[in-house]
C-alpha cells in the first residue's frame, strides 16, 4: 500500500461530505417535515425563515459527495444507479419541490397552501427516500461481474421502508431541536413539545433497526457480536447524546437538544461506516475494488482539496450572517 492511500482518502473525502450533508441538511428537511403541524401560519412563516437564507447552501455538501463518489469510484455509480433510480429520483424531485416552494411560498396568497405542501410534501419524500436508500445499501445488492443483476424495485423493502421511517423521524427531531435554538414564543414552546416524543420514536426505530440488521446481513452480525470490542462505543455514545437531549430538553436549555441531536447523528453514522467497512458496494466489493486510477484520483483530489475549505468558510460565515433568532415579521424574505 502507498505512503498516501488515495483511495482511503477519497473514502475519506466522500465519508465526510456525506455525513456534512446529512447533518445540515437534515434539520432543514426536518423542518419541512414539522410544517404542517406547526400551530399557525405565523409559525410557518418562522419555520421557513430559520432555513431560508442557509438551505441552498446544505445542498452543497450532497453535490460533492456525489461528483466525489462519481470520479473516485466510478464502478460504484454503475451499481447504484440502476439499482436504486428510482429511489434517487424520488429524492430529487422531492428537493426540487420543496425548493421552489422556498422561492414562491412568500410571494403567493391565493395559492399558499399549496406551496406549504410542495414543502411538506418534498421534504418527507426526499427524506424517506434517502432513509430507502440506506436501507438497500445495508441489505446489498445483486452484483455479478461489476453488474447490477437485480430489479428496479429490489431496493423497496420492508426493512428499507423502516429505515426510511426512521431517518424521515431523525430529521423531524433534528429540525425541532433546531427550532428550540432559533425561534421563541409559542413556535419555541411547541418544538420543546415535540422533541421529547420525536426523541422516542427515533430510538424505538432504531432499536428494532438494530435488531433486524443482523438478519439481513451476516457480515455485520459477525462484526458486531463475534468481536465485542470497540465497535460497541459508538451505540453507547449514541444513546449518550440521546440522554443528553432528554435532560437538555426537560431542562429547557436552547442549544445543547441540536448538538445533542446531532452527535446522536454523528456516532449513528459511524456505526453504520463500522459495520460495512471496507465493502462499498455490499454484499463482497471493497474500496479498492471500485476505485478509479490512482492517476485520475490525484488529478481530481488537488481540485477538491481546494474547494473544501471554500465551502466551509462559506458555510460558516452564512451561518454566522444568520445567526440568533428568527422572529414573527422578521425574515430573509
């Protein structure tokens, strides 16, 4: 192996671009799926502010993972494409709506209500499809010779389902703990509610997802409870954090339930890294299976290496802009 493993290091890339998009994006999906069950339309027109001037730019991160998976693991694209088209699709056009919703819900009276639900609607449908999608990848795939051998709705099954229940309640507990940081008054009081019982049906989803995942692949069965070892820190972190937000919310702390929220995200993520590393595309090819010329890795990562900081200095002072909180009458808009 090289001094510098590239493929490792796109891994790394790709691994962390994922994880960003998840976390940022993820309260601003929450926060679409929460829409329909805020009290008023005053409270929607918060909802949609706290995430108004920042939501473009969480998209960022979901743009370079995918061009990243694309030019350091092109074998990659060519069983997931096929295998889960439709799922990607669906993903897609639900962002799509809910972003132009963003850009006419403002501007519409007549027809508000049916933009509010082009947000509710694209949020929750991009949010389950990418909890589908997770759920397909843990189960596998059907692969012979770098090809994809299955059908197009392999990927829809009752444990893909579950997981994209679980991910569409991850991120409404996101984007209500998102809510507590950023708004007041009664909008602030009804996300303190919700975060408690969203909270439990996270973790009960979880649960039954963690007992099912040893039936559905025997690699991760063998990794978890044939080496009981370190792997085990992660879901202990886990429901740290889940503790923490617990006593963060009954307490009526404002910041501590999202950073709580997110490192419940954080150690879930690895987790799921722990279980299937090195394979990328299950059942049996690992990274260095799939990965492209070392040649055309150093060529691509020297551009990337680049662009990352400049995403994440944009990001943070985007964030920094916008920071406190989102007031009745107040807004991007």
């Amino acid at each position: 192996m090289e001094m510098f493993d590239l493929t490792l290091i796109w891994a790394g890339i790709i691994g962390f671009g994922v994880i960003m998009y998840v976390l940022m994006d993820g309260f601003d999906l929450g926060v679409g799926i929460l829409f329909p069950f805020a009290p008023d339309e005053d409270s929607r027109d918060v909802l949609m502010n706290s995430v108004a001037p920042i939501w473009d730019g969480n998209e960022t991160w979901l743009v370079l993972g995918g061009a990243g998976l694309l030019a350091a693991f092109p074998v990659v694209y060519s069983v997931f494409l096929p295998a889960l088209y439709i799922g990607v699709f669906l993903m897609l056009a639900g962002l799509i709506f809910r972003g132009i919703a963003f850009e006419f819900r403002f501007k519409s009276h007549r027809n508000r209500h049916w933009w509010n639900r082009a947000f509710s609607w694209g949020s929750t449908v991009a949010a389950f499809a990418q909890g589908a999608v997770v759920g397909a990848y843990i189960q596998g795939f059907p692969v012979e010779d770098f090809v994809y051998v299955g059908g197009a709705l392999d990927w829809l099954t009752p444990f893909s389902v579950l997981t994209g229940i679980g991910l569409v309640a991850g991120y409404a507990l996101l984007g209500a703990t998102w809510l507590i940081m950023k708004s007041e008054g009664h909008t602030q009081a009804w996300a303190y509610r919700l975060a408690p019982r969203l909270l439990i049906a996270v973790l009960a989803v979880f649960a039954i997802i963690s007992l099912w995942t040893p039936f559905v692949d025997d690699a991760v069965r063998e990794r978890w409870f044939g080496h009981l070892h370190l792997l085990w820190v992660f879901p202990a972190l886990a429901l740290l954090c889940a503790f923490w937000l617990w006593r963060s919310v009954q307490a009526r702390r404002e910041g501590q339930p999202f950073i709580a929220t997110l490192g419940l995200f954080v150690f879930t993520y690895l987790g799921l890294v722990v279980s299937k590393w090195p394979v990328i595309v299950p059942p049996n090819y690992t990274l260095w299976d799939v990965a492209s010329a070392p040649e055309s890795q150093l060529f691509l990562l020297l551009g990337v290496l680049f662009v990352i900081p400049i995403v994440l200095a944009y990001t943070a002072w985007s964030y920094w802009v916008f920071r406190g909180k989102v007031r009745v009458g107040e807004g991007y808009h």
